[in-house]
C-alpha cells in the first residue's frame, strides 16, 4: 500500500471528527444558550443535548485510539490501556445509544395515533419510559464494568500468544471476541430492536392514518402525514447509521485478530461516519436548530464579505 493510501484514511477520519465535533457541539451550545435565556429545556431538547454529548465523548474516544494505528503500535497489548478504553469507549457508545433510542420512542409516541389504553398511558408517562432506558443503560454498563478487567486480561493473553501463529492462539482470540463484542452488546442489539419495533408502529400509524382520510375523502397531505413522514426520515436515518457502526466495530475487531491493512483503513473512516454525519441530519430535521445554523452561515458570510470589501 503507497504512502498516500496509507495517509488518506487518516486524513479522512480527521476530517470526520472535525464536522462531527462542530456538528454535535453546535447542538449543546445553542440548547445551552437557550437554557440559559429561558431557564427551561423541552424535553426532545434534553435528549439531543444528550446525544451530542455522548457522541463528543465517543469521538474523542475513538481518536484518542488513532496514533496506534498510525504507528503500527498496539495499544492491546497493555492491560491498563486496555481496560481504560473499554470503559470510556463502552460507556460513550451505550450512552449514544440509548439517547438514540430515547430519541426513536419519543417520536413515536408524540406522533404516532393509537386509541389503545395502553398506548396512551404510556404516552402520559413518557418521561419515566425514557428514564427506564437510560437505567436500563446504565446498569448494562456497570455490569460491563464487573467483568472488564477479565476480559482484558484473556484479550491481551490472546493476542500475546497469537503472535507465535499458532492455531490454539487464534481459536482462543475468536472466543475472546465472541465474549466480548456479543455477551456485551446484547443492550446494544436490546436498544436497536426497541427503535426498530418504533419504526414499525410507526410506519403502521401513518398507513392507518393515510387510510382514514383517503375514507373521508380527505387529501394525505395534513400535517399529521408530514410529522410521521419527517420523524420516519429521522428514525430511518438512525437505524441505517447504526447499522454501519457495527459493521465498522465488526471489522476493527477481526483486524486486531486478522491483520489487514485495508480492512483496518476502510473500519477506520466508518467508525467516525456515524457520530458526525447524524448531528447535521438532526440539525436538519429540527427547525429550530435548523434556523440557528442559517444566522450562524449568515453572519460567517456576512463577516467574509465585509473583510474582503475592506482589504480590495
């Protein structure tokens, strides 16, 4: 592989983590100023400055890992490094995730129309749902926490003795990641069904809904279509990015076990593709952030085009 493919996946994830940490702290600075002049947060606002936050987090993480990489050094091969980046990197990712989730739930049941009892006792007591789910959270993490220092030591055994290439060695590194990347992303794979199952219900709110008024004669385009269309675009967008992110996590994993040079390359700009793409989708999405972001480009062009008129 030449120097420039070698330097391009770095450039690339640099360039990621840039947008992603302007983008995510876009959202906290301007839900924080507006806390500040009001006093008050909504609490679709409490859960996007979660996320921003936890994705920050994740991506700081996730970069505080690249110098291995660029030195060919592995950072796994340390028991103390080890067990310190599992904590912060397990802890950002399940946070990111159950704000994610928190955030598919919320829409659904502010948006979706079902007359089941259940349905809307749940929707009078959506705050202590989203309560549940962080909990559910963080305890998974604490559990993790339990069995994280023995999971480091089998790893970095593991990959001790992989190096005499010995099939034993290479058997014990795949047990190693069966335990480590299934048993304790079963949350995970809990947070992503719970999302899913919103979407579903979801998409069959705005079906029945769509049916209702093509029976009364009614056009579809109300704006209870077009609040299930955009939350639908905002849960869609979630689930695909998820999805992506564990492909990438699937694939860092089999190169600290199969070394590959390509394989590690490509994991590496999809790792960072999640937390900095989905912060701009929300921005997108969300009117009000939306409008604070056009009088940001609006000053930023305004202010270029004063110092350009002053230098000529």
């Amino acid at each position: 592989m030449s120097c420039l493919l070698k330097a391009l996946p770095v450039v690339v994830s640099v360039v990621e983590f840039t947008l992603g940490m302007f983008g995510n702290g876009f959202i906290v600075l301007t839900n924080g100023i507006a806390w500040i002049r009001t006093r008050k947060l909504s609490l679709i606002d409490m859960i996007l400055t979660g996320l921003a936050v936890s994705q920050v987090c994740f991506l700081c993480v996730t970069m505080s890992a690249v110098p291995f990489h660029i030195t060919h050094e592995s950072m796994f091969h340390s028991k103390s490094l080890v067990v310190s980046f599992d904590i912060l990197w397990t802890g950002s990712n399940y946070l990111c995730l159950a704000c994610n989730t928190c955030l598919s739930v919320f829409y659904f049941f502010r948006i979706a129309s079902f007359s089941s009892p259940a349905f809307l006792w749940v929707r009078w007591r959506i705050r202590s749902l989203l309560r549940v789910i962080v909990l559910a959270a963080v305890i998974s993490y604490f559990v993790f926490l339990i069995f994280v220092e023995r999971l480091g030591n089998n790893l970095t055994q593991g990959l001790a003795q992989m190096e005499k290439n010995t099939t034993f060695s290479v058997t014990e590194n795949i047990s190693n990641f069966i335990i480590h990347h299934i048993l304790f992303n079963v949350t995970l794979v809990f947070f992503f069904l719970v999302s899913l199952v919103s979407l579903l219900l979801l998409i069959l709110s705005l079906w029945r809904h769509s049916g209702r008024m093509e029976g009364l004669g009614l056009r579809p385009g109300d704006l209870s279509t077009k609040a299930h269309v955009k939350a639908l675009k905002t849960m869609i967008s979630f689930l695909a990015l998820f999805i992506v992110h564990c492909v990438a996590e699937v694939m860092i994993v089999a190169c600290s076990l199969f070394d590959s040079a390509v394989t590690s390359s490509f994991a590496r700009v999809l790792i960072f593709f999640n937390p900095s793409v989905h912060p701009f989708l929300l921005i997108l999405w969300n009117s009000r952030l939306k409008q604070a972001l056009l009088c940001v480009v609006k000053m930023l062009r305004g202010e270029i085009t004063t110092r350009f008129y002053r230098q000529s």
